[in-house]
C-alpha cells in the first residue's frame, strides 16, 4: 500500500514537474537514498576501494553518490518514459555507433541485445522501440507487486513492444530472432542454475549463460549495448559489436569483462547495486554448496557476512545440478 502510494505521488509529481524539474528532484532523491542506505553504503564503498585502490576515500565517496544519482534518474524513468515521444527523441537521444545496430538487422539474422545494469537499462528498449526498431525484452513480472507498481514497470514497454517474462516458453525467442528482430536481455541479471561462474570485477558471479546459449542455437547476431542516463531526462545509447572467441563459459567471462572495462570507465553509470547482489549470492551459494532454484530462495538464505565485500569464497565447491556449467 505505501510503496502504491509513493508511485502514485512520483507519478504525478513528474508530471508537475515536467523534464525540466527532473533533474532538481533527482539530486533531491539520491542524497536522501545515500543518507538512507547508512551502513549498507560500506558494502558498496569497500567494493570500489577494491576495484579502484589508487582512489581516496573522497574520490569513492563521490563516485558512489552520482552512482545514486544516475539510480535515481533511472527510477524516474519509469514516469518519464510515457511522456516521450518519437517526434521529440532527437533531442532527447544521443547515439554512439547506431549504424552497428543497422548493420547487424541488414545480415537478417536477428539481434540479440545484451545490456547490462549500467545508466537506464529500462528504458532503453522504449527508446529503441520509438525510433523505429522490432523490440523485445525479456522482463520479471514483479510478483508480489501491486498493480500500481506492475503498471509504473511495464505499460509504457508494452504499449511500445512486446514483453516476454522468463516462466514463459522460449519459443518466442528463437521465433522473434528468427524473423530478424532484436531481443533485449540482461547478462548481468542472475545466472540461476544453468549460469557460467565468471569473474566480476575481482569476484566470482554466477552469470546468466542465456546470450551465449541462444546465440550458438540460433546463429543469430550479438551486440552489447548500454543507455547513459543523463540529466534531463536524456540519454545517449551506445553499441559495440560482440563476437566471442567461443558460445560458451569463455564467452560470458568475454562480455562479463567488457562490463568491467564500462564501469572503469562510466563508474558512475555502472550499477554497484548489481555487483553488490551478485557477490552476496555467491557468498551465499558457496556457503550452501549448492546453487538454488531460484534468486528468492538465495536472498532467504543470505547471512550478514554474505554482504562483506572483503569475504570473497571459493565457489568451487558447488554442487552442480543437471545441465549447470561450471
């Protein structure tokens, strides 16, 4: 009932608000959520010393509060997005390589898009869908979720394409690659039991094997693809092609180092909430020895020290269920 409650508001705030009051309330939301998340932050400032252990604490600090602030923005998109237009994306829209996407649906073997959480991985089928593009993607259903919240998260992506949920059939996959259409995903969402163990950043994460697998099946072409979400509410996407040395574990390590190599370089557009979960769910996979079903019963099992970004367990140990891959 709150959380409605707290979409409804924003809802109608934005729409008060319009483009040009976005970036205000941004600010406003992400120190107030890095004032909010207290202790939680230490998980996400001892990952960054880590990865950046030349940088002061000044340095990640600052880092990790615009990191909130591109969260935000992110969030806001949710409200944004049924206010955008194609009549108005020209400025709303940088594009970094476009023709890459051009020349990958005139080889008529189907796109498969793989974008990490990094900036607005939300919006950026909407915004490839309103410039013209056949878009799928694949996206939860937010169960237990009010109607309110499952509105905000899906009707302007299904207003504008279609919206496959992962306990559906496959098979509008391989039908949609097979008429030369893109697919949107997400690698860096959780790898489940059929995942490929990769290294992220310095840790071990259980990634999602589905790229890979669907491209070897199908034939079909890869690109990676990534949405910065810029001040008001305005973004610039940009592509590079993606072509493993092998469709298998090697090439998820592949592209799982080409993420590491954006948030180097985007480390305030790169999702440190995404890396924080994948290290805690390993922490807590190895602590089982066995790699659960599903995401929720993972996140039931978790232990505080699961959250520590300095505990960093051997995985090796893992039992494999039928068809998982090491």
């Amino acid at each position: 009932m709150l959380r409605s409650a707290y979409y409804l508001f924003l809802s109608g705030l934005t729409r008060l608000l319009g483009f040009r009051g976005s970036e205000p309330l941004t600010a406003l939301m992400s120190s107030a959520r890095f004032r909010a998340n207290g202790s939680r932050n230490l998980a996400y400032l001892g990952h960054l010393a880590r990865i950046f252990p030349d940088s002061s604490h000044a340095w990640r600090e600052s880092i990790l509060k615009r990191y909130w602030r591109v969260h935000q923005r992110a969030f806001l998109g949710l409200f944004h997005a049924g206010r955008l237009s194609p009549e108005i994306l020209p400025e709303r829209v940088e594009w970094e390589n476009r023709e890459l996407l051009d020349e990958a649906l005139a080889e008529g073997r189907g796109v498969m898009l793989l974008s990490p959480h990094f900036g607005d991985e939300r919006t950026l089928h909407i915004l490839l869908a309103m410039s013209g593009y056949p878009m799928h993607v694949i996206s939860s259903r937010y169960p237990g979720a009010s109607k309110t919240v499952r509105k905000a998260r899906l009707r302007v992506s299904m207003k504008w394409h279609h919206v496959g949920f992962p306990d559906q059939s496959p098979r509008w996959i391989y039908d949609s690659l097979k008429a030369n259409e893109i697919v949107q995903t997400s690698p860096t969402a959780w790898g489940g039991p059929h995942g490929h163990w990769v290294m992220s950043f310095g840790v071990p994460v259980l990634a999602s094997s589905t790229p890979v697998r669907i491209a070897s099946s199908t034939g079909c072409r890869l690109l990676v693809a990534c949405n910065h979400a810029l001040p008001g509410v305005r973004y610039r996407i940009a592509l590079r092609r993606f072509d493993p040395l092998s469709l298998d574990r090697s090439g998820t390590a592949e592209l799982f180092e080409i993420f590491e190599g954006m948030g180097r370089a985007f480390p305030d557009q790169y999702n440190w909430m995404n890396l924080v979960i994948r290290h805690r769910e390993t922490n807590t996979i190895a602590r089982l020895g066995a790699i659960p079903v599903s995401e929720g019963d993972v996140e039931a099992a978790t232990q505080p020290e699961d959250w520590d970004p300095e505990n960093i367990r051997d995985y090796s140990g893992v039992s494999l269920l039928a068809g998982v891959s090491k």
